[in-house]
C-alpha cells in the first residue's frame, strides 16, 4: 500500500462515518488496555487510584441507603465495583472486554467479594425492570456513543432504575474545543499499543463544529499492508444538552456538578461534567 493511499483515507471523514476495526474486542489490545487500566499513576483506561476512591466517596454521598444495589457500566478490571463492594453494596459490572472481565472475576474470587460480572456490550444488556438503587458510567463513556445509543442507553438504565433510584455519569463538556483537537502524529513501532508485530500508526483529530463532535482516529497499517481504521466520536455538552437528552428519556430531575475532580488539564477538573439524574418516586 503506498503512502499518498494511506493519506487519502485520512482525509476527515463524514460524521459517524464508521471504522473497520474495533478497540474492544480485540484481543492483543484489550490485553494493552488492561495493563493501562491497572497503573494507577495516570489518568488513561481509568483513573488514577486517589481519583477513583474520591470519585466513590463523592457518588456514595448523593445515594441514600446502606446497601444499594447497583451497576457498573463499562467497569473495566472492577476498579470502582471492588470499592463499593468494600461498603457492603451489591454490586453487578458490566464491560465489552473479555480481558477486563475475566481479570475483575479472578480479583472477585480471590478477595472473596460478592461481585457480578457480565462480559458483554451494555448497549445489548437484558436485565429485569426495578431492580438498581445507584447505576453509574464513569469516565466520559456515555459521550463515545452515537446520538442514537445514548438514547437507548438512558432508556434502558432509567428502566432498570429502581423508583427514586439515580443515574451517575460524567461527561466531557464543550469549553474550549479547539484545544481539545490533538495533531497529527506517526508512529512507528515493532511492538506498541496497537499490534504485536511492527505497524505504522498515523493519529489525528477532527472538530465537527455544529454537533460539538471531535473525531480521534488512528489508522494503523502493519507489515502485511492491512490498514486498520479506529474511530471514537467524542461528543462535548453543555448542561442545556443532559438536559433536553435526560427528559426525552423520562428523568425528570437532574443535578450538573464541576467540582468533582481536582486535577486540572483539558479532559478533567472543570472541564468534566458529573451529572445525578433521577428517576422520580411511585
């Protein structure tokens, strides 16, 4: 494949406009995902250790009740649901990567806390109506989803929503979003992030102004001339945004807050929206 071939399909693409391959599912990255998500000094798969035991403390205290029942969407290695397991709640976690999965399980079993783990993509998930006190997503997930799987999504979790349960999400908010765009960057690895064996790895970003959209593509091209094309639609809001997507799905109460995280840069701090929705009391 030459080169001028890889630049023509980097060129922006159409909103929405698919990849050809994905992050999750793969099995040689989930393994690069785990790792990423146990080192608790960045802020990368998840949060670093003191951010996400803040992070807890601070949702625990807009739930009420000594032992919730509650879910953990895209959990990853369990990070979250091991610590709110600590405080005798029920917890259940979901996540699309098996790696994760099967690592969240093992930790389960070996501190002997009673966690449910579910390997499976939320957007697909089957669960009785009624049934959590707290349902959380956390770490700007819900602003990788399409318009049309955040809308399914809220439906779904505002279903399984006990009455006068809440809904906790976090989202990346829309100041400053040309900052947010990142350069144009080549990478040449024999064994990196993306492929066991050498790649070469072009990353760069798109702002789609109107909808508050920035595209994060990396196109990834290895040895035997198979392009790979990774694509995260990264949606920003302002609190006028949760709120037209929030009551279109029935919440009818919805709290923003700001002040969650302390560590400053474009992607936390004040630059995170945490939102509490709730689902209103029979």
């Amino acid at each position: 494949m030459k080169l001028d071939s890889i630049l023509s399909k980097s060129q922006k693409p159409a909103i929405y406009e698919k990849g050809t391959a994905v992050m999750w599912t793969d099995e040689y990255i989930s393994e690069q995902l785990l790792a990423v998500h146990l080192n608790a000094e960045i802020d990368l798969a998840s949060r670093k250790t003191n951010t996400i035991k803040q992070t807890v403390k601070w949702m625990l205290e807009q739930s009420t009740g000594k032992e919730l029942f509650i879910l953990d969407l895209g959990c990853g290695p369990g990070l979250y649901a091991e610590l709110l397991a600590e405080k005798d709640h029920k917890v259940t976690g979901v996540d699309f990567s098996k790696s994760s999965i099967e690592y969240a399980k093992k930790q389960a079993r070996e501190q002997q806390q009673n966690i449910t783990y579910i390997h499976s993509n939320y957007l697909d998930l089957k669960l009785n109506d009624n049934t959590f006190d707290l349902v959380i997503l956390v770490y700007t997930d819900f602003g990788v989803l399409l318009p049309e799987e955040q809308k399914k999504l809220l439906q779904f979790i505002y279903r399984v929503l006990k009455p006068g349960g809440i809904f906790i999400f976090d989202v990346l908010n829309d100041v400053s979003l040309e900052q947010k765009i990142t350069p144009k960057n080549w990478e040449l690895a024999t064994n990196g992030f993306w492929k066991p064996e050498p790649y070469l790895a072009l990353s760069e970003s798109f702002l789609y102004e109107k909808e508050k959209v920035i595209l994060y593509q990396h196109l990834v091209l290895d040895e035997k001339e198979q392009l790979d094309v990774y694509r995260f639609w990264t949606h920003f809001f302002s609190h006028a945004d949760l709120e037209k997507i929030l009551a279109e799905s029935g919440f009818e109460k919805y709290k923003f807050f700001e002040n969650v995280l302390f560590e400053e840069n474009l992607f936390s701090g004040k630059n995170v929206t945490f939102t509490v929705a709730g689902k209103e009391s029979i």
